[in-house]
C-alpha cells in the first residue's frame, strides 16, 4: 500500500459548484496533514494544514480528517476557475518526518 | 530571506557531466526536503535534512545522487555524470521544524542533452 494515495481521475466542476477531492494514508500514527496546490509549471503552495480529527474551514477551502479512517479530504467551495490547478495531499509519517505526497489530482472549473 | 530560493532556475547541462543544485531555506527553518518532479508526474521524494543531518536519504535514486547541508542552512544537490532521466524540476522545501508546515522554492529544471 502506497504511503498517500489520491485515487480519483481528473474532477470536472463547473462554476460556483463544490469540488470534493480525498485522499487515504497508510500510518495510522501520522501526525501532520497537508494540502497543497500546484500549477502548471509551477512549484506547490500550501494552502491548508489540518492536525486534528475534525473540519477545519480557511475561506472557500475545508479540510476534514478522519484519523480512525486514515483518510483526508478537501472541500473547495464556490469553485472559481483561478482554482483550475492540480492538488497534492501530503503526510508526515509517524516516526519518519519527511513529508510523503500523493500523485495529485487535476480539478478543472469550467465556467 | 523571505522564501524558500533555489538556484539556478533552469540548467541545460550534457550527458555525463556534474551539476550542482543550490536551495536557500527560509530563515530559522531546521528542516529541508529535497523532492523531483518529472513531467506530468507527482513528487518523488530525494532525501531529507534537520539541522546539518540526514536521517532518511531513502530516496536517491543512485550513488550519482549525494547532498549536503552546511550550517543548518543553504543546501546542496549534487549529480554526477548527468543522464538523460535526470532531466526534471528539482523542488527545495523547507519547514521550521518536523512535521510542521512545508513551503517550496521556485525549483530548479534540469535539462540533460
């Protein structure tokens, strides 16, 4: 099993709609959990950190992490087309502090 | 300084020489990531630094690969004998402690000819 994995193709949304991206870990002892955005030819930015079980909210964006389910997921709402990009999940492994990503997932907002 | 930065931007270097990536972290940052990103692919993860050491160096892909940090700051990527699948953007994270929040430099494009 692959430590971070984003299994969904690319997301199409349109305008003003909710795009729901998820994404699962193999620790169970994991700590830190994170979502990144990332432009075509561009380097990631982080746009949200979550550390506890529970919803956190940062404007249009929510993450949401279920430790027990081993799963995260972000929730971009009101989707804007500036939000067409790819978004990687990352995870800091207990015990192994180096930040392990996903392979990403595309999300296109048509307007 | 204010971010992550990493020189040079772009480097178009021939098969078989040596190159040499730099990464400037974030001031007071002690952790530092090295990551690949090849063409429309995700993260391959390089080797890892907290302070001047390198715990996990799990991912180099082979001996030509080596890096070191000075200093608890500026860090170094160095390839031998450059191949053609060395061609890639090398990103450069930093983060103020484990597990705590990672910015990226710019990264550094690696051409191979």
């Amino acid at each position: 099993q692959k430590e971070v994995e984003q299994n969904s193709g690319p997301l199409s949304v349109p305008e003003g709609a909710i795009a729901s991206l998820n994404c699962t870990y193999s620790d169970r002892g994991s700590q830190s959990f994170f979502w990144y955005r990332q432009y075509s030819g561009k380097s990631p930015e982080l746009i949200m950190s979550i550390y506890s079980n529970g919803d956190k909210e940062d404007g249009r964006f929510t993450a949401q992490l279920n430790k027990a389910s081993q799963y995260v997921s972000l929730l971009i709402r009101d989707s804007q087309p500036s939000d067409s990009a790819t978004y990687l999940c990352a995870v800091s492994p207990y015990g192994n502090n180096r930040l392990a990503f996903g392979k990403g997932n595309q999300v296109v907002v048509i307007p | 300084g204010a971010g992550v930065s990493q020189s040079p931007s772009n480097k178009v270097t021939e098969k078989g020489k040596d190159v040499e990536l730099r990464c400037d972290p974030i001031s007071g940052h002690t952790a530092l990531y090295w990551y690949r990103q090849s063409l429309g692919q995700g993260l391959e993860f390089l080797i890892y630094f907290q302070g001047n050491s390198a715990p996990d160096k799990s991912g180099l892909p082979s001996d030509r690969f080596s890096a070191e940090r000075t200093g608890g700051s500026v860090s170094t990527l160095t390839i031998q004998r450059t191949q053609q699948e060395d061609s890639a953007v090398y990103l450069c994270a930093s983060s103020f402690t484990d597990g705590a929040e990672a910015f990226f430099g710019q990264g550094t494009r690696l051409t191979v000819v």
